[in-house]
C-alpha cells in the first residue's frame, strides 16, 4: 500500500503512518475531499495537492517537533476539496507551538482568514460558504500532545480492549445534548451507533451551535463551560495523556459511515492493536475496509493517520515524557 508517510522521519517516541484514498469502491471513483497535513520531526511535510501526495521541507521548523491533521471538505458545499487543501495548505504557515493557547490563537486567526478568502463578494448567503473538519495534534518534544479539533472527523485511542473516541462530534445531536435535550445513553446512540450525515460546526465554515438557523462566522469550542458532564472530558482544545500500550487513530468519518458503526468500530482492537508498528496497523485497517466492507456502507473517503508513543508514560499533567449539513433545511448533506 502507498502511505504517504513512507519516506519521513518522526524520531525515536513517535511512529506515525498515515494514508488517503478517495473511496474503496472499484466503481466508484468519487473526487477525494479529505487532505491529510504531516510534518515529521526534521520539519519535512506531505499533504495532498489537487489530490495527489505533496511534499515540502520547512527550513526552520524545530528538530522534533511533529504535526498531524485530518481534513474533511464538505462535499454537500462547493469547493470542499479546495477548502480542507487550503487548510492543509495554511498549516503549513503556522510556526510550531510550543503551548495549547498558541495553537489555539493561531488555528483561529487561519479560520478568520480563509473565511475572508472564500466569501464571495456580494454574497450574503453564509450557508453556502465552504467548509471542511479539522482534527489535529501537536506534539512538542518532551511535551504533552495538543489536540486542537473542529467538525465530526475523530481521534481514538485503540487498545486490545477498546477503541474509545477522544473527540466530540460536532454534530445536532451535541447541539442538543448542550441544550439539555439529549441524555447520555441517547447521544451515543445517535452519534455512534447510528449513520448521520449532518454537521453544526466546520473550519472556515463557522458554527450553528447556539441558533440552528444562524451561522456564525466564529467557532466555538466545546469545553466544561458548555458541554453536559458526560463529555467534558472531551473537550475540543487540550493536553493530551497518552498510553505505550494504545494505538492512536486520527480519521475522517469514511471509516464509520455506515448503517451500524459501532458494530465496525468495534472490529479496531483487533487490528490496530496487534501489528508491531504504525504501518502495518494502517495497512489493516485499509485491507478489512476494503475486503470486509461494513453492512449498509456509504461510499466515502478515507483517510488516516495511525500513530504510537514509544514508551510513552502518562503523568497526571498529560506529559509525555518521551517525546456537513448543518440546519437540516439549510444544506443537503455532505456525503
């Protein structure tokens, strides 16, 4: 398989293997919206451009430092593609970060920017502005990893027992659980166990958190001030704690559109956590999509990114030592 993390080098505590594909179909050959944004830790980085592996070397990145990012443009709006690439491409022109608020000031000001980029002049219909998911850690050496996460593309953590999700879809179902509407038990059934293709929130794109029916330019992240207790934990902007024994999977939603996701996510312990690196695990995920497609599937693309902390050790300050659819009326779906 063609990974398009093949030739770079995340130093000794990180193995990292990462690919895209625009469908598993061989009739189905759909233009791939997603992007994926890797730079190792001698600052090399691959993304895709019009859809092919791309690679630049940035010449003062700091030795060590690595970021990783999932993208998901918008299918249901115009110029998803462009939009989650113009990302790709901007993160690119964000230093490296050595603190989650610096992240989170920068990742922000490239939200605002590219909102202005794509407004089209003389159009005030927000609704149709382009979007895409962004899901992205930055892992300083030495450091706690950052996650920084906006849209319902995800980060798990895979271990021989369970593939739990670190991330919080941005999705009605959120909306409603925020808003008192929704209880536990019902949220992750309609969020996990269910196929939905729609979404509130997505970068450049803004949100429809407070008001379904008003698109706000701004983002805004869930955290303990608005989320129901069951997902605070999951906030969208923190330090990460990390485990030597897990698997971590960052991945756009191709991988559980399909009519019972938890069914199929549930496959993940088994496979990524058994194969000895990065790669090989990446591999197994692509070849049981592929060979054992999920019942009900939704042609879509794929993209991921798998990594591993080597000897990593949690600490309780998250330090590793080692190293689119958005009111239903509004929009169609994304897919």
């Amino acid at each position: 398989m063609t990974r398009i993390t093949d030739s770079l080098d995340f130093g000794p505590g990180l193995d990292v293997a990462a690919r895209s594909s625009a469908s598993i179909s061989k009739l189905q050959a759909p233009e791939n919206q997603d992007n994926l944004l890797i730079i190792d830790a001698t600052g090399r980085a691959a993304f895709l451009r019009d859809q092919i592996p791309h690679g630049v070397t940035l010449p003062d990145w700091p030795r060590g430092h690595v970021r990783l990012a999932v993208l998901d443009g918008m299918g249901g709006h115009g110029h998803g593609r462009e939009a989650a690439e113009a990302v790709a491409t901007g993160l690119l022109l964000i230093p490296a970060c050595a603190r989650l608020e610096e992240l989170g000031a920068r990742l922000d000001a490239l939200h605002a920017r590219l909102q202005e980029q794509f407004r089209r002049q003389g159009d005030d219909d927000s609704f149709r502005r382009p979007g895409t998911t962004l899901t992205l850690l930055e892992i300083p050496p030495g450091a706690a990893p950052m996650l920084y996460h906006v849209g319902d593309s995800r980060l798990y953590e895979i271990t021989a027992q369970a593939a739990d999700p670190l991330t919080v879809d941005h999705v009605p179902a959120t909306s409603f659980a925020m808003h008192g509407l929704l209880g536990e038990q019902e949220w992750w059934q309609q969020v996990h166990g269910e196929h939905r293709a729609q979404i509130t929130q997505a970068y450049i794109l803004g949100n429809a958190f407070i008001n379904p029916q008003v698109l706000d330019d701004g983002l805004l992240p869930l955290d303990e001030a608005n989320l129901p207790p069951f997902l605070r934990r999951l906030a969208d902007r923190r330090l990460l704690t990390v485990r030597a024994d897990a698997t971590y999977l960052l991945a756009t939603d191709g991988f559980w559109s399909c009519g019972r996701p938890l069914q199929w996510t549930a496959r993940w312990p088994a496979l990524l956590a058994r194969p000895d690196n990065a790669a090989a695990a990446l591999d197994a995920l692509f070849s049981d999509y592929a060979g054992n497609p999920p019942p009900e599937l939704h042609i879509d693309n794929l993209s991921a990114i798998v990594l591993r902390f080597a000897g990593a050790r949690a600490s309780a300050h998250g330090e590793n030592i080692d190293e689119t659819a958005l009111p239903h009326a509004s929009i169609p779906s994304h897919f």
